[in-house]
C-alpha cells in the first residue's frame, strides 16, 4: 500500500441499534494502524459534514434495510465504493431487526405505533439482499479480529480467511463443559458461527445465537433436541426467529414450530 495514498472511507447507518459504529470507534486505534492514513469521507457518528455521495475506498454498512430509501441510496454507495462490507448482525443477516419478519408488518407497525400513517416500513432485509457485498463482518455487535482480516485483505488484494465453524469449536478450544449435554441448557452453539469465543458459555450462560447462523448449520436436528429437552414448540421457534430469521440456515430450525412468513 502507497503510504501516501489516503483509503477512502464510507460508514452508513441503517436500522440498527448502532452498537457496530460504536464498536468502530472503540476499535479506532487498531483501524488506524491498518489504514495508516485514513480519510473519512462520510461517517455520521464519527464525525459531522457531507460526503455521502463518494467516491469511496471502503464503505461499512451498518444496520438492516428496512426502508425503500434505504435500499436505494444503498445501491448509489455500491456504485461509488471500490469495497463494501456490512458490519454486525443487522447489516449481515437482518439481526434484530429481522425478529419482526415472522409477523404481519402491518401487525408489527399496530404492535409499535399509535399512528401508522406516516409509515413506510418494509420487512427486515440484509444488505446482500440489495447489493453485491465483499465479505461479512459477523457479530452483535461486530468482531474485531474479522473485521481487521477483511479490511487487511482488500488492501493487499487476497482473500479473506474468515471463521466458518460453530461457537462449539471455540467452547471446546476454551475447554468448557457443555451445557447442552451437561445441563440440559438449550445452547444454539452447534448451528451458530463462531468469532465471540464462545463469550456465553464461558460464564456459564447458553448461546443465544448473536453471530448468525454457520454455513449448513443443521438447525433441525438441533430443534429436535431442544423438543427431546421438553421445550415448548414457542420457545423452540423463538430460538430460530430470534437473530437472523432470514436466514434459511435458522428458518429450517424455526419452521417446524411456526410460520416465518
Ligand atoms: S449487530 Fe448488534 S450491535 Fe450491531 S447494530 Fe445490530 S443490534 Fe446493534
Ligand atoms: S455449551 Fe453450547 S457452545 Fe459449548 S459445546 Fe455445548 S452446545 Fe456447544
Ligand atoms: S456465545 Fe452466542 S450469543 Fe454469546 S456472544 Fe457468542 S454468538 Fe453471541
């Protein structure tokens, strides 16, 4: 990388609680040392002024597109950016925001608001649904280390090495006992992509699947257990609805216990 040559960077917020820009800036030393010198060409949060329109070395992309706006200033920033990642849960796999894909969104919108008129919102959609993205920042909020290699890898022009095994992998690493098999704790380790060091079940807690589903998870069989456990068929569907129930790899676990739209 020229040492004179400033990476242009882009961050956009859509919906989202914004924890993933927050994570940003907390990272900010590391992301300068890798950018050396960093230009921030549009990033709200991070600092006022325009400069949405570009052009861009990297865009970050924040939050679920759950606007028809949202999705059309998305596609004018794939236009204008050389490299664009979504960031976190949200952005990667419509995270929270996606829990209310399983109900009505005119129910939802009754559910939320008094007024409903001046609404325009639409079900909870990842950014690789609108446009061509170049990796994924996994996490809730979003992970250092993958979010250095991806970064570090564009610039050097090789392919990104990210993790793609569950949060089991890194519980048993860390030497955990498992709570599914030791405590009957319904733990969504087995299908759920590993990156938090299995962060939950080292403090003894169950995995709530934050990160998104592992490529082919195999939800069923683990909904199968959960039903094996005594969970109620409700709990089970929440389990798969409750991060990323766009995603078939959770929607197959969720559909066997309701109806995911
Ligand atoms: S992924 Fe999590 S931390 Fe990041 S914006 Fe979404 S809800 Fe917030
Ligand atoms: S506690 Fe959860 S994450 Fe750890 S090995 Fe058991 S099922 Fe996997
Ligand atoms: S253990 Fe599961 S819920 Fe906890 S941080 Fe990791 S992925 Fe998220």
């Amino acid at each position: 990388m020229n040492r004179k040559k400033r990476i242009r960077l882009g961050v956009f917020k859509y919906t989202c609680c914004a924890g993933c820009e927050f994570q940003l800036i907390f990272f900010q030393k590391k992301i300068l040392e890798i950018f050396e010198n960093l230009e921030i060409i549009y990033f709200r949060m991070g600092e006022s002024g325009g400069g949405e329109e570009g052009p861009f070395d990297l865009v970050l992309i924040d939050g679920a597109i759950t606007e028809a706006w949202q999705a059309d200033q998305l596609k004018k920033v794939r236009q204008a950016a050389k490299f664009l990642l979504p960031i976190g849960s949200c952005a990667v796999n419509g995270g929270i925001p996606a829990i209310k894909n399983s109900t009505s969104e005119l129910e939802m919108e009754k559910r939320v608001y008094q007024q409903i008129q001046p609404l325009h919102s639409m079900k909870a959609h990842p950014v690789d649904d609108y446009v061509k993205v170049d990796g994924y920042i996994k996490g809730c909020p979003m992970g250092e280390k993958d979010l250095v290699e991806a970064v570090t890898s564009l610039l050097l022009g090789k392919r990104a090495n990210f993790i793609n095994y569950s949060v089991c992998v890194e519980c048993k690493l860390k030497g955990n006992l498992c709570l599914l098999i030791a405590d009957k704790l319904p733990c969504m380790g087995p299908v759920t992509n590993a990156g938090c060091g299995a962060l939950c079940p080292s403090y003894g807690r169950a995995c709530y699947a934050c990160w998104g589903p592992m490529e082919d998870a195999n939800s069923r069989a683990l909904a199968w257990q959960f039903e094996k456990m005594g969970l109620e068929p409700d709990d089970i569907f929440r389990k798969f609805t409750q991060y990323a129930s766009n995603k078939l790899e959770f929607r197959k676990g969720a559909q066997l216990y309701g109806s995911t739209t």
